[in-house]
C-alpha cells in the first residue's frame, strides 16, 4: 500500500497547502501563452513562487505586512493576517503580480465616471477579512469588492495592446453581484478615462444589461470592451450565454483579431462551457481592438465604481491561449478545492430575542432602540415601561442577503428590521429586494474591544454597527464619513447580546 506522503504527492498536494503540480501560470507557459500578471490572495500561482500575494494595512497604527504563501506553489499563510489584524481592522492595499512584470494592483484613483471616497478620489481598498474561504481544508483570504471600491494599474507591463492577443480567466464568487456597472477584471485605458469603443478587453460579472446581457436574468459573464458589455457579436443579447451562478466560478475571455470568446464554469468541479467564440461585435470600433494595457480589479475602465463582486485569483496571458490549455487550467483550479468556511464567527440563535448593550459604559444600561425609523442608544432597564423595553429587542433572523450571516427583526414593528442606509442605521419594513436584504445583514465576530461581539455589515465587511454621538451606523475605522472617527472605535463597535429586555 502507498503511504499517504506518496498519495498527496501523485494528487499534487502535500498537507501544508502547497501545491508541487503545475500551477495555472505554468500551465499557461507550457501551452506558449505566457502569464504577463498573476493575481491571487488565496494561492500562488506557479509552483515555485514563494514571493508575496497581498499587503495588509493595519488600521489602528497604519503599519503594513505581507503574507506570503505557506510554502512554494501554496495557499496563503491566513494566520500572518489573523495575527497581524487581531483586535483591530485591515484593508488589502497591494495585490502582488506573481509574474516577473511587476504589474502589482494598488487602490484605483479617480476617473472620469466616478471619483472614489478615499483622500485625492482613491477608490477605497477592500476589509481584509471580508472573503474567507478553505483551499483543501486551509484557510485563505478573497478580495471582496463593495461599490466604490477598486484596484488599478496604469502603468502595466508587458499587456496586450491596440489588437494584439490575449488571454484572461478570473476566480470568483458567483453569487456575489450587482446591476452596476463594472465588476471587471482585466485590460483597460492608461488614464482612467472612456477613451472609446474598442479600448479595453475585460471580464465583467454582474446582472447589468444596460448595454448587452445573456439568457435569463443574471447575472452573467461578459465582456467589457468599453462602452458596451458584450455577450457575443449581437450588441444587444447572446441567448448562448446563460445565467450562471456557481458559489466559486471560473471566468474566462480572450481576444486576437477579429475573434473572442467567453468561457466559464464551475470553479469547484467539472470543466468549462464555451458561451461564445467567434467575430468582434458587430458595432464600430471594435474590429480593430484598440486595447491600452492598464489592468483594472473591480471596476470600470473609466472608474465606473458602483458594482461589487468577489475575487480569489486571475492572471492575463501574452497571446491568445487554446482551450487546451484553459481546459488544464479549469482543472488546476478544481484541484485546489476552494470551499466555503464561516462569515459569522460567534453564533447566535435563529428565533431567539435579544437585547444589544454598550460596553462603552456598563452602568449606563444603554442599548440599542428604535426611535421611529432611526436606530439609537437609550437608556434602558427591567423597569423601563414596555414599550421602550420592546424598541430595545430584537429577534434574530437568518441573514436576507447570505444565510451565514443574520438580520436583526423589530420586536415593536413587525416585518421591520436594522438596515444601513447612507450607512447610517433604519428600522425600515422589508420591501423584498435584494439591496434591502444585503442592507440588513449583519455578521458576528468577537468583540474588537475584547468584550462580547462586532456586529459588522455582510455588504461593506469593513464597516461595524456603532454608536456615535447616540446614533448608530454603519461604521469603518478611520474611513472618510464623520461618524467613522478611529478615536474609541473599538469599544464603540462592540456589544454585549442579552436576552431580550421584552
């Protein structure tokens, strides 16, 4: 009988979480389509690369730390972040290029749609612990885009330009979206700005149909070739191309002269589907490409900013790859064994009452109520008359917007619940839709302050329910909205979950 060493050997895995097969950028190499930039928070990418993935800031002190993978061809060392971040918040500021080009992704400034939040217009980075995923059991980390979020490179290497060939695939979380445009990932302008039809060749996933959409609803995957996200050579619909949503999907699309394709398909098992392959859309511009070769994460080529979305790993190739060689990739990623792992990480009921107490002050007895549509913290007691005990409860419901996660339900209002609005908290009724839903969740972890639980938004993971001045919002440490003052974040974002005061 093999010994378990020589069993993990042959499957290409060894129990640290590296990976001695090829990896999808040698995999690339081998089939004469090199990789001209590596992308991945979870994994390296080539078998030998031990250099880093990702940079963290830290919030509380502006210090930086890189994590690297476990081992050559790994999944990412998780416990570098989950140590560095302990008790406080980190923001994913550099994505490294594991290719020899350099073409490392830093947060995108502003363009010429949309300027971002952040000092100077920067879009703003992603929470660090917003995407927490398994590969084969080990822990790792995504990249959860919110709107107005975004990573860019305008000074990219080695990327195609005007028509020349390219490859691109992207990993991502297909039950992450939105209608706005663009969740991108790929070949864009140098200058964040719309410089025609024909200028950029990128991923796009979402359920925008604005401009083209597949079959169904949505969401799909598409091309973003400026001004028109393409599903085939109609401008306005590929019936070919179909709703897809696995959790993890693979992405792909590719274009040489006058010819490009999407492909796609589970990123956790099976093979890739071909929903398009054939001429450049039939519209001007677009035959010959134009392409620039700046490479943009999470939005548009002219910092259109508005969609959100989830990356795990992608890389963009030097020439047109044959689907060969993206079939022996598609089968690397499935190999990797991405699985889901817990948004929440303290537990709470389901149907249980609850009542949420600042520790700010312990002898304040102040909790968290309604007042009419907004949400405050008042002072509250056993002796409170009902009606205020009912505003302070709250029953716990499974999360509308992700089921790890849970909506908070006003025991005074019925079919009414805690959302952020402008991130400042309501008490509004449940009007069925899907930004209401992901408004209204909320995920639990230990209390930054060391006591109890943060309650942070499903949505925007790096913004935590706090009480500012009496009124609560949704929060971020030291972010650019006034209510998100790093001074005394830490006990203001942490609560104590009792039973329900009513």
């Amino acid at each position: 009988m093999p010994s378990q060493s020589n069993i993990l050997f042959a499957l290409g895995i060894i129990a640290t979480g590296s990976r001695v097969a090829a990896g999808p950028c040698d995999i690339y190499a081998a089939g004469g389509t090199a990789c001209v930039a590596a992308h991945s928070t979870t994994r390296a990418l080539y078998s030998a690369y031990t250099g880093p993935l990702y940079q963290l800031t830290r919030k509380s002190d502006n210090t930086k730390k890189d994590v690297k993978p476990l081992a050559a061809g790994g999944v990412a060392n998780a416990t570098i972040q989950d140590d560095f971040c302990k008790s406080t918040t980190c923001l994913i500021t550099t994505i490294y290029d594991q290719s020899s080009k350099g073409n490392h992704l830093t947060q995108a400034p502003a363009g010429g749609a949309a300027k971002g939040p952040e000092a100077g217009g920067y879009d703003s980075a992603a929470p660090a612990t917003g995407a927490p995923v398994t590969l084969d059991g080990v822990k790792a980390y995504g990249v959860f885009i919110a709107p107005k979020s975004g990573y860019r490179n305008n000074n990219a290497k080695g990327i195609a330009v005007k028509d020349g060939p390219e490859g691109m695939y992207a990993v991502l979380d297909g039950t992450h979206y939105n209608g706005a445009c663009c969740f991108d990932y790929g070949n864009a302008e140098t200058n964040s700005q719309d410089t025609g039809n024909g200028h950029m060749e990128a991923i796009y996933f979402g359920s925008c149909s604005f401009w083209g959409s597949g079959a169904g609803k949505g969401p799909w995957i598409m091309a973003d070739l400026e001004n028109g996200l393409f599903s085939g050579v109609n401008t306005k619909q590929n019936t070919g191309n179909p709703t897809i949503s696995s959790r993890f999907l693979t992405t792909i699309v590719k274009g040489k002269p006058n010819v490009w394709a999407i492909r796609g398909g589970n990123a956790a098992s099976g093979t890739l589907s071909t929903f398009y392959d054939g001429k450049r859309p039939n519209a001007n511009g677009y035959n010959p490409m134009s392409k620039e070769g700046a490479i943009i994460l999470g939005i548009g080529g002219d910092n259109s900013n508005g969609a959100q979305g989830t990356f795990y790993e992608g890389v963009m190739t030097s020439g047109y790859p044959s689907d060969d060689t993206e079939n022996k990739v598609q089968a690397d990623i499935v190999a990797a064994k991405y699985a889901t792992t817990k948004l929440s990480t303290i537990a709470l009921t389901v149907g249980s009452s609850i009542s949420l107490q600042d520790t700010t002050d312990a002898l304040s007895k102040r909790y968290i109520s309604s007042a009419g549509s907004t949400v405050k913290v008042q002072a509250v007691s056993s002796s409170s008359n009902t009606s205020l005990q009912q505003e302070a409860s709250w029953i716990v419901r499974t999360g509308l917007g992700h089921g790890d996660c849970f909506s908070f339900e006003s025991k005074s209002e019925r079919g009414s619940y805690i959302r952020h609005y402008n991130f400042e908290l309501q008490v509004q009724p449940n009007d069925g839709s899907k930004q209401f839903a992901e408004d209204a969740t909320f995920c639990t972890e230990a209390g930054l302050n060391g006591q109890g639980t943060s309650i942070r938004s499903w949505n925007y993971p790096d913004r935590y329910l706090r009480h500012y001045n009496n009124t609560t919002y949704a929060a971020s440490n030291g972010g650019y909205m006034h209510f998100d003052d790093a001074a005394m974040f830490n006990n203001e974002v942490s609560w104590e979950i009792s039973a329900a005061l009513a």
